[in-house]
C-alpha cells in the first residue's frame, strides 16, 4: 500500500487531493491509475484508506474509503540532538520518525562543528520533510516535530519538565539507563509518560554543559564502553528507552488502530 501524507486540514471529507510533489510522485514514480489503492496519513494519528479517483502530474484525487485512528502514544519520547557533521541529522530524523520520537530538538553545543545560522529555517523545513518521508515509509502514524536549533542554555531556560531526562554522557558518573526507569518505578510506581534524551556531539558535550543538564534534572547514562557514533548512540538510547517502557506495557498491534469504518465527512 502507497503511504502519502496530508496535513489535517486537508484530510476532511470524502475525497482528498495530492498536490504537486506528492501528486508527481504518485503520478510519475508509482504510476498509480484510477482504482489503485492508496493510504493517507495526517501525522496525528489518522489513517485514511482511499482509492485513487483522479491520476495527473499536477494533482491526484483520492475518494476516502474508510478511516482509523490511532491511539495517543503510551509515552512521548523529546530527543535533543546535538547538530552533527554533514548529513547525520537527517539519518537520526529518519530513525528517530522510525522508532516513534514526538519531537527532535537540534542542539548547538560548544563543540558543534555545523552552524545553521541564517538559513537555519529553512535548514529546518528540509529536516521536517525528512521526517514526512520516513513517516510515510513506515506507517507511522504519528508525525514528530523538528524544531528550529537551541543552544543547551535556551533549552534549559524554557523551563519545560519531563517525567524523566536522560543525558547520554562519556564521564564518570554515568549510569545505565535501566537504573533510572528503575529509580522512577520504584518511586512513582507507574512507568513514565514523558522522556527527553540528550545525545551530545562528536566529542561529546563538555563537562560544563553536562553539570547544567544535570542541574536542570537530568541523569547522565552511559551506553556502555564502547565510543559510539553520534547517530548510532541515538538510536541506541531511542531504542531502550521504547524497550524500557513498552516491554511493560504489553500494547498488542491490533490494540492501536481504532475506528476502522466507512467513510466520514
């Protein structure tokens, strides 16, 4: 089945359009013709059966079939990526969308080699397609946020808690992340519902940026004794802290699409 997405307020009705990029790609690369099926994904959770009405390389039309939603996730999941070299970030983007992140927070730490600077909007629409893309791929229906760039201070100014914050760090100190989810059971006797993991740059962060972070209420952990690259450690920790929390949760595929019915105006 052809995945495709739309913003949610372009997702009302019985019959939906693809428009430029996405009708060329549905018209030109997947060749899809009057009949085809095809799956429309909002990126808050609704999925929409459809059947292609209309084909042309400017605009596709889609009639609705049948829509579902999706339960809210369990847990949300906020990485702050320090920014790395070239084009990392949009290899973690695609993982972290794969492995269910709500949100990626790019971060500018001391030893952040790339800066965005004035394109940095720009910079992070690309980044935001990347995750549409990856979406789309694999069917997930929920759509993370990328925000624009933060330096740690910003970030730790906002003021915005977690029910837990882990901060991935290569100095002594450091714990395995278990021994926190652990640590949060034991005294909130409920797993938690939201985590924000910092995963610093090549180099790691500097001790100074750490002590802030920790301050601020995070818990260093370390990934083990190996030196990891920057994208493999995020998505080691990504993947944990979904084991962590969904190995107790017991959530059966069939239990996350509700709402399978005809279609809906």
């Amino acid at each position: 089945m052809h995945r495709f997405y739309l913003p949610p307020d372009r997702t009302r009705g019985s019959r939906l359009e693809l428009l430029d990029s996405e009708a060329r790609h549905a018209a030109t690369v997947l060749r899809l013709r009057p009949g085809d099926p095809a799956t429309v994904l909002d990126g808050q959770g609704q999925l929409i059966e459809c059947l292609v009405a209309e084909c042309g390389h400017r605009r596709v039309a889609l009639e609705v079939r049948a829509r579902a939603t999706a339960l809210p996730p369990a847990w949300e999941t906020t990485l702050l990526q320090a920014l790395p070299k070239g084009r990392g970030l949009e290899e973690i983007i695609e993982k972290a969308t794969e492995l269910g992140v709500s949100r990626i927070v790019p971060v500018l730490t001391e030893r952040t080699v790339p800066k965005p600077g004035p394109d940095a909007s720009r910079k992070t629409a690309k980044w935001q397609h990347v995750a549409i893309e990856a979406m789309k791929q694999c069917g997930n229906p929920w759509l993370p946020k990328v925000e624009t760039p933060v330096t740690p201070a910003e970030w730790i100014n906002r003021g915005e808690k977690t029910d837990l914050s882990l901060i991935c760090s290569l100095q002594p100190g450091s714990r395995p992340p278990r021994h926190y989810f652990e640590e949060f059971r034991r005294e909130h006797a409920r797993l938690p519902r939201s985590v924000s993991v910092w995963v610093g740059p090549e180099g790691d962060f500097t001790p100074e940026e750490v002590r802030a972070a920790v301050a601020a209420g995070s818990r260093p952990v370390s990934l083990g004794s190996l030196v990891l690259r920057v994208e493999t450690a995020a998505i080691s920790c990504l993947a944990i802290v979904n084991h962590e929390i969904g190995s107790h949760l017991h959530i059966s595929h069939p239990d996350v699409w509700r709402g399978r019915n005809g279609p809906r105006a």
